[in-house]
C-alpha cells in the first residue's frame, strides 16, 4: 500500500483578478523506501504541494490519502492527529530550539508525544547516529556547521517514525558539497525507516540521484526527465 496517494487534487487561491489556479487534477503516488524530488521554477506550487502532502491546506477538490486513510472528510482535529502521526517536515532554514541541544531538539516532539525521556533519548542517539551526527548530540544548533543543523533537523523530522517526509529545499542554504552530504544521509535514513520522501529542490544535481523527479506543469504533477 503506497504511504501517500493524490487523486484528482484541485487547489486555487483567491478569486477575480487575484485568482491563481496552482493545481488542476494533481496525483501523486508515493511508495515506502521512495524519495521523490519535485523541481519546478519559483511560484509553481511546491510548496502548495508540500502544505497539502502534509495536511497543513485541504483542496478544494479531489482526494489526500495518507497510510490508507483518506482525509477529505476528516476535521481540523483528525487532520491534526494524522499529520502527527504519520509526517516529517523539514524546513530549509532548521527552526531548531537555539536554547537546547542536538539531543534534546530531537527528543522534545517524542517527549511531547508521550514517550518516556529515557526510550526518546535512545531513539534521537539512533538517528542522530544514523545521520553522521552521533559525535555532536550535546552541541546547541549554534555550535553546529549548516549541514549538521540540518541533519539534527532531518533526525527530528523522523523522531515520531513518520511515514512520510516532506521537505522544502532542505540543502537551500548549504554549499554543493554540504548538500550531497546531507542529501545522503537524507536517503539513508529514507531506506532505513520506510518511510517516504517529497523533496522539493532547486538543485538538479540533487535531484538526478532522487528515485524520481517530478515537476509541476498545467496543475499537474508529471514526470520530469533532467
Ligand atoms: P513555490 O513553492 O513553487 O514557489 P507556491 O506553492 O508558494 O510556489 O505558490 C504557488 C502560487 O500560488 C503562487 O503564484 C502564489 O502566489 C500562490 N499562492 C500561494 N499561497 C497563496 C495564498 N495563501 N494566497 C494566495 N495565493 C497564494
Ligand atoms: P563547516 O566548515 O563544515 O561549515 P564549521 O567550521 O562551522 O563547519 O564547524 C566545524 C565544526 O566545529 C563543526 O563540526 C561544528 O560542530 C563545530 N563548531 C562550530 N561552531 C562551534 C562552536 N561555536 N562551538 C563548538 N563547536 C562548534
């Protein structure tokens, strides 16, 4: 069963001479294990995209199935709780808590979901581990490079085992060779959890190495050869 499925989605914003038509009839499929790059100019709906993967926006039309559960017809709290549940977001810039370490950023969304500090601070030495920054866990986001931030930032996307990853130029503000090593570890950790990734990028490099490249044309999500 695929991790996410868009059937049919329709998304608009305003409406006369403010009105911008972002997706017309959208599917996507994504399956576990599977990172997706989207690339596509500024302005052609990625983010759109990326809110509405991740429950944050509803269309005006069509279908968002995450882990089989369809979410047309759920409530704000519902939509909440799957969102919770089932996805990662990881931002370009890593909004990390300047005040607390590498350890306790990764703990804290396992701790405020319920889990005992002891198994939560097990599971962040894993992944922070797991993304080449085991060595760093008691840093603040501060006394970390750019590309350890995002990569503490990427460990607390995953802390709640989400099942979809969804990432808005996650390498945006990081050198080509900081990128590839981040992207890296990003694909590591997609094949180790399961889960799936949407990344959005405006590096094609990057986006070469991906499963799939998909991009936005006509409200669409279509397949994009490099
Ligand atoms: P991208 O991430 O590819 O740059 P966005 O998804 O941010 O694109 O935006 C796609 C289009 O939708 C843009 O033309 C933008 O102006 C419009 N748009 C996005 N969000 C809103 C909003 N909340 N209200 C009105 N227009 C919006
Ligand atoms: P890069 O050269 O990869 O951009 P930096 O020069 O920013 O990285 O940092 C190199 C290493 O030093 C990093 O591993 C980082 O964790 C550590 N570091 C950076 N700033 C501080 C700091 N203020 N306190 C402690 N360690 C730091």
């Amino acid at each position: 069963e695929p991790h996410l499925v868009l059937r049919g989605v329709h998304r608009h914003y305003g409406e006369g001479d403010k009105f911008v038509r972002v997706l017309e009839a959208a599917d996507l499929t994504l399956n576990g294990g599977e990172l997706v790059a989207i690339v596509a100019p500024s302005g052609a709906g990625k983010s759109t995209l990326l809110h509405l993967c991740g429950l944050l926006e509803s269309p005006q039309s069509g279908e968002i199935e995450i882990m089989g559960i369809e979410t047309s017809r759920l409530g704000d709290r519902g939509r909440t709780q799957l969102r919770r549940s089932t996805v990662g977001y990881v931002y370009q810039f890593h909004h990390l808590l300047p005040e607390f370490s590498a350890l306790e950023n990764v703990s804290m969304p396992q701790i405020i979901a319920g889990k005992p500090l002891a198994e939560a601070e097990k599971r962040s030495r894993e992944l922070l581990d797991l993304l080449g920054v085991g060595p760093r866990a008691s840093h603040r986001p501060a006394e970390l490079s750019g590309g350890e931030q995002q990569r503490v930032a990427i460990a607390r996307a995953a802390a709640n085992h989400p099942r979809v990853i969804l990432a808005d130029e996650p390498t945006g503000n990081l050198d080509p060779a900081t990128s590839d090593l981040v992207f890296d570890a990003l694909f590591g950790l997609i094949r180790n959890e399961g889960a799936a990734a949407l990344i959005a990028t405006h590096n094609h490099d990057l986006a070469r190495r991906a499963d799939r490249i998909v991009t936005l044309q006509d409200g669409l999500v279509v397949d994009h050869q490099l």
